[in-house]
C-alpha cells in the first residue's frame, strides 16, 4: 500500500512539475508576442510630412480592410488618392483620423487617434510623448529621425520603422535579421540605392558627378552618399560636393532655393556631367524645372533623381523606383499578423522587403540638354515623361 502511495504522489508531483513548466513557457512566448486573441494597438510617428509616408500608411489601413479591422468605405474614399505625386501638407493627419472614424468595433488591429505625431511640428521636449505610452502596442514610425529616435528610447512597445534611408547605418538594427532590441523592426533592403545607381549609370553614363546635400550625419545616410563613394570606386567616375543647409521652416525656403541654386552653379563650373538630385526640401512639383532651367539644362548636364520619379515627371533625366508602397504595406502587414496571429516572437519578423524597381525618363529634358537616347534604351523605360 505505501509503494502505491508513493508511486501516485510521484506521478501527481511529475503532472503539476510538467504543466507549471508548460505554463512558464507560455507565459515567456506571451512576452515575446501579442498572443491570440488580443487587440493590438497601432500609434503613428513621421520624421516629416512626405507622401511617401501618407500612401504607405493608406495602404497598410487597405490591407487590414479585408482582415476586418477597418470598415472598406475607407477604400471607397481614398480610391483615386496618390499621395506619392499628390501630396499636401496636413494630408497625413486627415488620413489618420479617417481611419481611426473606419476601426471597426472588436477587430483586432485598432489605430489610437491620439497616438498620431510628426517630430517636424514638434518641439524636442515634446518628444518622450511619443514613447513608451500605455496605449498603443505597436508604433508606426516613418523616417530616419522617427526611427532612431524609437530605437533609443522605446523600451516598453514594439515600433515597426519604414523609408529610413539605412536602418542597418542608423544603428536602428544589426542586420537585415539582427536586432539592438527584441521590440524594434525596421524595414529594409540594403541594395535599393545600388540598384539605382548602377541603373543610372549603365543608362545615362557620367564621368563627372556632382552632388549636393546638407552637412550632416542624417543626410549623408539618406543621402546614399556611401554608396555614391562605392559606386565612383567601382566604374571610375569622380564625386564633387557642394553643402546645403535644408529649410527650417516656411520662411526658410526662399533664402534655400537662392543657395541650392548657387551650388548647382558652382558644380556646373566645376565641369560636371550629370547632377545627382539627392532626396531633399525641394518642392518638385512647383521649383524642380525651375532650379534646372537656372544653369543646369541651359549646360546640357545629365540629371539622376534619387527621389523616386516624381523629380523625373518634374523635369529630372532619370530616376528609378526604390519603393512600392503596395508592396511594402503587404509585406509589413504579414509581419504584423505573423506577431499577433501565429505567435512569431517579434524579434523574428521577416525585415527584408526587395520591390520591383521601375525606369522613368523626361524625354523633354533629354531633348532640351541634347541627349539622344538610343531606342533600345526607351524601350526599357517603364514611364516616358514630356
């Protein structure tokens, strides 16, 4: 009768031995991800307002429209919407209350209204507000600046960062799988830019290129300027660099469109060849043909846009698709479910998102510097602008 005792005392001791162990394990795994079942609430932080931003945001509020956390009238509304070409200031915050009115009741991605920021309306001290608050789960952050800023100085929320110039350089991340931190994710692909360049300089060909960019640690990270000394290492072109001090505010543009004038002019006395438009303040759409037509196309000087094609549709030679917005919301959107749905601990999200890049050329540019592009080139062009 004793052994018996004791031989269901020991398995009793095993059982509760192996759920506490279970139950352990769990609650670990709960602390590394959302767990089925919960409401994972979504924060916004812009360096800037860029509408980049605005059509990355819309799209990530349209892929969750099927999921059923955001009412589909909001598609209906934004269904001619292209922020990328068509952007205005304060576009970003009528967005984001327009899908905070479309959560829909007891889903499980909820935006917070008041969890909305843009560090370029705000002082720094108000900064802190942004971080570590009680209630959201996981921060949208957009830019360079949004992104470092979460990576030194969130510690209680997950932040998933997107069109940081270079997350790896910026310290936000290791590596394209490699984490400071197990609650920061920074969207990337370290090739975009070097794709770029060797598009621009395989189509157009410079001996000589000029650029310019503001002095400073964040730009010369978004400015690609590592890359640019790579690239004039492998094909043997030479870099010339003229400094900028980006506008910093309304009243600062006149007094920036006058110097970024005048370095154009002093890199075309220098003898460049093509002109590198690095991402900055410039308001293509009203001052890119503007800035060109002062000394750049009167000396047939080849232009390379860094910023996407919208430079190009406004009068730059040449430029190359570095993101896709659809796709980039896809790809951040399937991480998210991956952390809230399966259970993925978040430090394991898949980061590397490559899109398919796409050629634009101004053809009435190419025109008006002499530059006869050869046929078979035009037939590569995914966008030909007049």
């Amino acid at each position: 009768m004793n052994r018996r005792r004791t031989l269901i005392v020991f398995i009793l001791f095993v059982s509760i031995l192996s759920v506490s162990t279970t139950s352990g394990y769990r609650a670990y795994a709960l602390e590394q991800t959302a767990g089925t079942g919960n409401v994972i609430r979504l924060g916004y932080s812009e360096s800037e307002e860029y509408g980049f931003f605005t059509q990355l945001l819309l799209d990530i509020a349209i892929e969750l429209i099927e999921e059923g956390s955001i009412d589909a009238s909001l598609a209906e509304k934004y269904k001619d919407a292209n922020f990328e070409e068509n952007f205005r200031n304060g576009d970003t915050l009528i967005l984001w209350n327009d899908i905070c009115d479309a959560n829909k009741e007891g889903a499980r991605y909820r935006f917070v209204r008041e969890a909305f920021f843009n560090l370029d309306e705000m002082d720094e001290d108000e900064y802190p507000e942004m971080v570590n608050r009680d209630d959201v789960d996981v921060m949208l952050s957009m830019g360079t600046a949004s992104g470092v800023y979460f990576s030194e100085n969130e510690h209680k929320n997950k932040f998933m960062n997107m069109f940081s110039g270079d997350p790896i350089a910026s310290h936000m991340v290791k590596s394209e799988t490699e984490r400071y931190t197990d609650n920061s994710y920074a969207l990337l692909d370290k090739d975009t830019y070097k794709r770029q360049l060797d598009a621009g300089y395989k189509f157009i060909g410079f001996k000589k290129l000029g650029v310019v960019y503001e002095d400073s640690e964040d730009a010369y990270i978004y400015s690609a300027i590592d890359v640019v000394e790579e690239k004039s290492r492998e094909y043997g072109f030479e870099v010339v660099y003229e400094y900028v001090n980006e506008p910093v505010s309304d009243d600062d543009y006149d007094r920036y469109y006058e110097v970024l004038k005048n370095a154009y002019r002093k890199l075309v006395n220098e003898g460049i060849d093509c002109l590198f438009v690095t991402v900055a303040s410039i308001e293509y759409d009203t001052k890119m043909q503007e800035l060109l037509d002062d000394s750049v196309i009167p000396a047939g000087i080849k232009t390379l846009a860094q910023d996407e094609l919208i430079p190009v549709k406004n009068g730059v030679l040449f430029g190359v698709t570095l993101t896709d917005c659809a796709e980039s919301a896809y790809h951040v959107v399937k991480q998210l479910r991956r952390y809230a749905e399966e259970e993925v601990p978040f430090d394991q999200l898949d980061m590397v998102c490559e899109v398919t890049p796409r050629i634009g050329v101004n053809y009435t540019t190419a025109l008006r510097i002499g530059y006869e592009i050869p046929f078979e080139k035009l037939q590569i062009a995914d966008y030909i602008y007049r």
